[in-house]
DNA sequence: CTCAGAGGTAGACACCTGTCTACCCAACAG
DNA sequence: CTGTTGGGTAGACAGGTGTCTACCTCTGAG
C-alpha cells in the first residue's frame, strides 16, 4: 500500500500513492488523467512533469519500488517456514533417504508460506491490484516490466525450493516451470482473496493443495514415484491407496499401448 | 475476432467490433471513449446509447456473445480429442483395469486439447485479450461477469473429464478445483501465446506438463499411485525410476514424523 | 554572497469529451 | 393512408483534458 519511505521528493511519492489509489477504486491507470491524479495528490498538475515523462514512466517507478519491497520479504517468509520445521543447522537427510520427513517439511512450508503470502496481500491489496491488473493491462510497457517481476519472483522461488530442499531433485528447468506456475497461480488468487474476505480460508486451502499437486505431480513424474509414494499414503485426507481389484497392466503393456497411441510431437 | 451474424441490428454490431479492435490495440474498455468507438465504428457518437446504456453494458454484450460462442467449441474439440484415440462406441476399461491405455488415451486428450485450444486463441485474438484483460480490470461488472465464464468453463471442463473418464476418480470438489486451476492457467498462457509467437511451441509443451503434473499429482494424491506409478514409469521423458540407494522409510515411520511436525489447520 | 537548479505554481490555449434536445427516415401494423 | 417506433443524425453546451510558457521559492555548493 505505501511506498517506501525512501529518498524520493515528497511529491513525486504523493504523486505515486494517489496513483496507487485511484487505481485500486475504479480504474486502470492508463485511463487516469493527470489533473485527477494531481487533484488527488493535492498538487498542480505541472508537477506530475517534474517527475514523471508519462504514465508509463510513473507506472515502472511504482512496479520497480513494488518489486524491491516485496521480493525479499517473500524469500525470508518461505526461509522462515521451511525452518520452522526443520532449524537451520540440522542436517536434512536427502529425499530418498528420509521422504517422510522431507515431505512433512514440504507441506509445511508450503501451507505456511501460502498463508503468510496471502497475509502480505492482504496488508499490500493495492500493491497486488495493479500488479494483476497492469499484468495484462493496456499498456506493453507495464506488462513487459511485470512479466520481469514475476519472472524474478519464479526463479528466488525456485532457488529456495532448490536450496531448502523442499522438493524431490528435478532438473532446473522443469522446476522453474513450476515455480512460473505457481506464482502466477498465486497472484491470480491473490486478486480473490482481496476481493473476497469470506472465501479466504478456502482459497488458502485451494492453493496448499494445488502446489502439493503440481510439485508432487511432477516429482512422480520424474521418476520420484517409488520413494514418495509410501510417504504420501493417506496425505491430504484422501482415502488410502484402495486395493486394485483387477489385473493391473505390466509396465511393458502400458509402454506399448501408449507408443501406438500416442500423438507425435508437433 | 469477429462477432456473431447474429439478428443484431448492425450498428450495434459494428459498435461492439469497433469496441474490440481499439480494446485489443491499446486500451482497457473503460478507458475508450464513445466518441473515438462511434469515430472506428463510422457512425454518429448518439447512436451508441440506442443500443447500450454505457460502456459496462457494451462490455456485457461483448463477453456474453463471446462465452456463446466459446464454450461449444471447446467442449467439441476436447472429445474429438479424446475419441481420437478410443472411438466413442469402444467400451473403456476402468483405470485399475488398464492405467497404461487410459494414460495414453489422457495424455493424447490433453496434447490435442491444448493444441486445438491454442489455435483458437490465435484465431480469436482479440476476444482473448478482451477476456484476460477485463477479467483483472477495472469495472466490477465484467469482472464478475467474466468470473462466471471463468466458472462455466471450469464446471464443463471437470463434466467432460468425468464423462470421458480421463483422469482416475477424484471426488467432484477436487476435479472442479482442478479445471478451475487449467483453465485460469490456459487463459493466462494464451495471453503468452498471442504475444509470442516465436514461444508458441515452448508455451504448448509446459500447458501439457502443467496439465499432466496437476492432474496425475492430484490423482497420485488421492490414492491412485499404486495403480498410475507402473504406467507413468518412462513418462515425458523423465529419466526411469532410479533405484533408490537408501533405506526407504516405512509407511509407519513416515505417518509418524509427519504427524509430529505437520502444523495443524488454522 | 550569489546563483543555479530542483520542486512547485499560475494562467492560458486548443482540443476532446458526455450528454441533451431536436430532427430525420424507413419499415410496418392497422 | 396514417401513426408509431427503432435506428441514425446534427448541433450545441458546459466542462474536463494535456501541455505550453512564464514565474516563484527554496536550498545548498562554490
């Protein structure tokens, strides 16, 4: 919500937070005009030309300043969850070795990571409201330099899911395709949680289970099966692994139906 | 792109396209102005409240011609997707009977699905963009309007994958949570597919992987490992199952360090 | 002390905007 | 033939808009 108390000319910040407000209430920021903003701010109009070229360029000065407030807390928060389990200095047993426990810390940071971030949105709503608007608003500059920032927020997302181990190994890309996943998938959320205080506690709940799917969605199909599968038995109070009451195909069965059904790669 | 022939009077018609093409080149709607629409739409700017109240009520029409115009498309390719593999007579053995062929018949229905999806998008740009756009916009009314399309695309997409049997049984709260997440992602990514052409095939492959992960994550989750893991083995090119070179914790040892450190629900 | 420059203001300009009232015309029901 | 009505137009009005030039006032370096 309010921008850093940084070194910025007071009117230049004013100008910024009236942006930001006007924002949230109705409308985009290209359909602002300049006189409103200035109104708005308190200000004559000419100063917005003191600061600023354009809206774009008061546009970029918002999102730069959302970015470095954001991107760090945000990295400290999934730290201090995946800690939260497991204390700093601990050795962590790799997943093969230990998945029970790795798994528990997984899902513990996740659930504690979601509901911090939603926390921070709910303290930043405006911040977010125009990050997800701008995201895919009219102007290409805006939407280019947020494309950036979420591309910054999936890899230290990424980085730390490596680095705290909170995932079965993957290759990097892969995993850097779930982060994007992830993250657009939160701030897209981000935007009902806002908008919808009395689903909070369901939309929380919505996005624990959707990462717990994907990143163990992808680690099973990166051949971590085996080793997860005896640690996710009964996980996400889904009913037991029931007992097959049939013949169960053979793995060469399935890999010969599929080749022969299998579309090929475009 | 272009509207429906549809028995509306024509200069609402040229009114709504004309509202797309600016919309789709600049602008968010509320930031058009009724002038510069009647200007593109070649007619006098008093013609525009002949046919909408003001600019939420162009929206409305825009978005429902739209949704009308969508949803039968897509049903329609995601079962010629899944029937190009097994024929609509062919009876279809339950996926404990044999995971391998459904799993092709699932993975060939997603591949299809998302590539007939995508080509639709970049047939249709416009509607597209009109849609992600004003989904995060300014106007409460579209927005919500826009929700709703959201959700009824997301309720036919759980209805066809539980029609066509292709994913293993999941408990209908699960399944819609599912289709909400695909396809608040494939409108997303399509955004990405409109505007980087060069990234369309890259952008193709991670809707698949996204799709399997998700989906096969949530099924792994809900007990189906057992019966998936024999045939998910080799599977979008991950390399086998390794061998585990460890002690594996049992599933007792497991449940109990996850019951010890797992943080209770808020 | 001075003086340059950053931050802020004032007024004016031509232009564009939404909306009102009034008029027009074709189709068509009776 | 008449009258109504849906679709489209014309002109005008008051007000808002971006941007220009000119002027003011601090503050801090030399």
């Amino acid at each position: 919500m309010s921008l850093s108390k940084s070194v910025l000319a007071q009117g230049k910040r004013l100008l910024m937070e009236a942006a930001l407000k006007l924002h949230a209430n109705t409308r985009s920021l290209n359909a602002l005009s300049l006189r409103e903003l200035a109104r708005e701010a308190g200000l004559n109009p000419n100063t917005f030309y003191r600061h600023f070229r354009d809206f774009d360029d008061l546009g970029l000065a918002i999102i730069e300043e959302m970015s470095r407030e954001i991107r760090q807390p945000l990295r400290a928060l999934r730290r201090r969850a995946a800690e939260s389990v497991t204390p700093p200095g601990a050795p962590l047993p790799a997943w093969d070795q230990d998945a029970g426990l790795n798994l528990a810390r997984a899902m513990a940071a996740n659930r504690a990571t979601v509901r911090l971030f939603f926390d921070y949105v709910a303290g930043n709503p405006n911040a977010f409201i125009l990050g997800i608007r701008e995201l895919h608003g009219a102007s290409p500059v805006l939407r280019s330099a947020l494309r950036q920032v979420m591309a910054d927020f999936a890899r230290d997302m990424a980085e730390d899911v490596r680095q705290l181990q909170l995932v079965p190994d993957l290759n990097p890309e892969e995993l850097y395709a779930i982060a994007e996943t992830i993250s657009r998938e939160m701030f897209q959320l981000s935007m009902d949680y806002i908008e919808q205080p009395d689903q909070r506690q369901a939309i929380c709940q919505q996005a624990e289970r959707m990462i717990t799917a994907l990143t163990m969605g992808s680690a099973v199909l990166h051949g971590h099966g085996p080793v997860l599968l005896p640690a996710l038995a009964g996980t996400d109070g889904a009913v037991g692994p029931a007992p097959s009451d049939g013949p169960v195909s053979s793995d060469q069965d399935a890999e010969r139906k599929r080749e022969q059904t299998r579309p090929r790669l475009a």
